[in-house]
C-alpha cells in the first residue's frame, strides 16, 4: 500500500484528504464511493509500502484531513 496526500494546487500546504490505496486509480475510487470530489485536487504520493507496526499492509481508506 501507499500513501497519498490530496490538496488543492493553489494552496499545497494544506491537506485535504489522506488516502492509503495500491495506487491513484484507487484512491479515486475510493472517493468516489465516499462522495468526495476530487475536481481540481492534487493526488501526491508521500510514501509507498506502508506497513503498520507488525508489518502488515493497511487497508485501503480515505479520510478527511482537516479538523473540524
């Protein structure tokens, strides 16, 4: 798995979305399924192979960055 972080072009330091997906595609599917529009976003690769503290892939997910 990986990890994306999803921002608005004109303002990169601020993240939107945090995804872990195997790739873009499926982080727009995962949007997708969520209602969440990714028009206009940025979809950048942080890291790849993300593993949690034993070793094991992370489910694919997309969460909402920011605080509210």
């Amino acid at each position: 798995m990986n990890t994306y972080n999803i921002f608005n072009e004109n303002e990169p330091s601020t993240i939107l979305y945090y995804a872990i997906a195997r790739n873009e595609d499926e982080v727009r599917m995962l949007a997708s399924d969520k209602e969440i529009d990714l028009e206009g976003l940025t979809i950048e690769l942080e890291r790849t192979s993300a593993k949690d503290q034993l070793g094991r892939d992370y489910s694919p997910s997309i969460k909402d960055a920011i605080v509210r």
